[in-house]
C-alpha cells in the first residue's frame, strides 16, 4: 500500500493549525498518522448511539453485536446545538452523546463530529437552501450575530467533552461538509467559493480565539464524477485551516462505479496528503441497506487498494427509519461478510488501536 511518509518531527513543523505540538489535537494527528501506517480504521456514525433495532441501551452498537468489538471511529452529529435545543437532528440527547464520547475516548477510540446546521435565514433544516444564508452569516451579514451565538454554543459543546480527569477529548471535527453539491446551504447553488472559503476561516477562526486546542480540522467534499484535483479544492481553505481531507463517497449506482471512484478520490488525497502532510479518510459513506451481501470484501476494499486513508466512516443505522442504514447489523445480508472481514483482520477495530486491549496479530 501507499504510505504517507513523513517522520513525527515534520509532523510537528508541517501541520500548522496549532502551533503547539503538546496539545490534544497535535497528539491525536501524530497517532492518526502512526495507525495509518498499520491499516485503515473502521468507524460508524452513531455506533453507541442506537442501531437497527435498539437505541439508548449503553455499550451497546451494531458493530459489536456482529464482530465483539467496537468500530475504532466513532461518528456524532451537532445538528441542532445551535438552536439550543437538548437533542440533536436524529433525536440523540446531547448529554447521551457527552456521555458515549467520554466512553469511547476512555477505551482508546476515535471521535469525530459533524454539523448539519439550520439555515440562519429561514429557520429550516441544513438542507434548506433559499436566503443566502452563506452570505448572511459573514461578517457583516445580517445574521452574523446569530452565527457567532451558533458558534459560540458549539464551541461550549466541545469544551465540555473531557476526560473524568479533566483533560480535553480530541475531536476531527467535520464542519461545512459536502459543499461542492447543491443540497446544503452553503452548497454551490447557495453560495461561491470565496464565499465558502470565508465561512470555513470564520468558523476555525471563532475556536481559535476561543482557545480550544484539541480540533483536528476536516474538508470533506461530496466524491464526484471524474473529479480532478481542481474540482476537488475549488473550496479548500488552505493547509493552516485544514488537518485532514476527507471525501464522503456513497455507493449509487454499479459496484463498479463506486470502486472506480473510490480509486479516483483516494489518489487524489493521497497525492495532496504526500506532498503537503496532511491526513486523509473517507468522512462519511456506504450502501444504504447493504444490499449486496459481500460489499465490504469485494466493493468497499477494492475502492481502496493501493491506498491507506486513516479510516472509513461507514453512516448510521437508523432505528426508525429502514431505508437508513448503511452499517453491519446482525439482521443484515452483509454480516458474514463483515464477521470475516474483522476476522482477517482487513480493518482496524477499537482493540487494534487501545492500548489496553490489543488484538493478538
């Protein structure tokens, strides 16, 4: 496989949002880079959270009811934080999520957070577009006030997720995701990409000022047909705004397509990654249902081949809603696949990457 060669020192030097290398977030991309190095981790977006059928029932998630073991990345979304409110977009209560992190982190795992928020204009969901929202939550926007109020509340968020001992629990945080498509208000039908650029800077700019210093930054576009370098970073806000690139990619159409795609995404972030010292990872993804019963073995995997993104997060498995599901489960076609999958050890799993509980090589 590929490798992303780079000794911890150029780490140090080369990975500039936060200058110092003794915080969290330098730690976390230090150990990020060595794991990468073994294989590819294994996440899932709200693992501990609920699955196919079950929710709120602590230790509990998909993956380890299949395999015996907990994804390495866990997934959380904020969705909703900014509105005040005390459950985010999927129903998860925020002190329910608190909770889990501190869980996950304290067995050796990985977290990292998206946010889908509301449009500031007119109040709908992330995937309102209308009221050029975008420009409006920039400084001297008309909801610019509300913006830095969101901002603030999630910057509270993150302050709180700590160890029993008080120490910060590092976040990737995956902010303004997806924004080379036009579903989200600050897509391309909402906003350019100067625009964009300064909502990206604004927002790790507020953390800054704020002095959080456990966030490893995510840009994570929508994969795309025939992407090319160019179409890849139209929006990129630069290497002292980002630690890790990230490509969410979805199975749509042939297994085919998705591989060959796959392939595509990753050797444009390798490339990138190599030359400028950044992480990369597929931020968000799957098959909805998982309809193909060996899909990770012979989709998934192959997608990768060549390549050693830091992880995979695979999307959730709603338990209220059937066609949303994207995880192993073990009321799922694809689980003996998945079972041998963990078995040949093709993923890195939480044992794999916990230094209490190391999985026998």
């Amino acid at each position: 496989m590929k490798r992303l060669v780079m000794t911890l020192a150029s780490i140090s030097l080369c990975f500039g949002i936060i200058a110092n290398a003794h915080t969290p977030a330098q730690k976390l991309i230090k150990k990020l880079t060595i794991w990468q190095q073994k294989g590819v981790m294994m996440g899932h977006q709200d693992a501990l959270f609920y699955g196919t059928t079950w929710k709120w029932e602590f230790g509990r998630s998909d993956v380890k009811d299949v395999c015996g073991d907990y994804p390495a990345v866990l997934g959380c979304e904020l969705g909703g934080l900014e509105l005040g409110h005390d459950k985010n977009i999927d129903g998860v209560p925020f002190e329910n999520m608190r909770e889990q992190i501190q869980a996950h982190y304290q067995r050796g795992g990985i977290i990292t957070i998206s946010w889908h928020p509301h449009n500031p204009v007119t109040a709908g969901t992330a995937w309102e577009i209308e009221g050029n929202a975008v420009a409006a939550s920039l400084p001297g926007g008309k909801e610019n006030a509300k913006m830095k109020l969101w901002l603030q509340r999630t910057v509270n968020f993150m302050k709180s997720l700590k160890t029993t001992n008080g120490e910060a629990i590092p976040i990737i945080f995956r902010p303004w995701h997806e924004m080379n498509g036009d579903w989200f208000w600050w897509g391309t039908k909402s906003c350019t990409p100067q625009q964009y650029i300064q909502l990206f800077k604004m927002t790790v700019d507020y953390f800054r000022q704020a002095k959080l210093t456990h966030i490893v930054w995510s840009y994570s576009p929508n994969a795309s047909s025939d992407d090319t370098p160019e179409r890849f970073f139209t929006f990129y806000p630069g290497d002292k705004y980002v630690d890790l690139l990230g490509v969410d990619l979805y199975q749509h159409t042939t297994k085919e397509d998705f591989i060959k795609q796959g392939q595509q995404e990753m050797g444009i972030m390798h490339d990138y990654a190599e030359k400028h010292n950044k992480l990369y990872a597929i931020t968000e993804g799957g098959y909805r249902n998982t309809p193909d019963p060996q899909w990770y073995s012979y989709t998934l995997l192959p997608a990768l081949q060549g390549y050693n993104p830091c992880y995979v997060l695979l999307w959730r498995n709603a338990w209220d809603n059937k066609e949303e599901n994207f995880g192993p489960a073990p009321n799922k076609v694809c689980v003996e696949d998945f079972k041998r999958l963990y078995r040949d050890k093709k993923l890195l799993f939480l044992k794999d990457i916990s230094n209490a509980t190391n999985r026998k090589k």
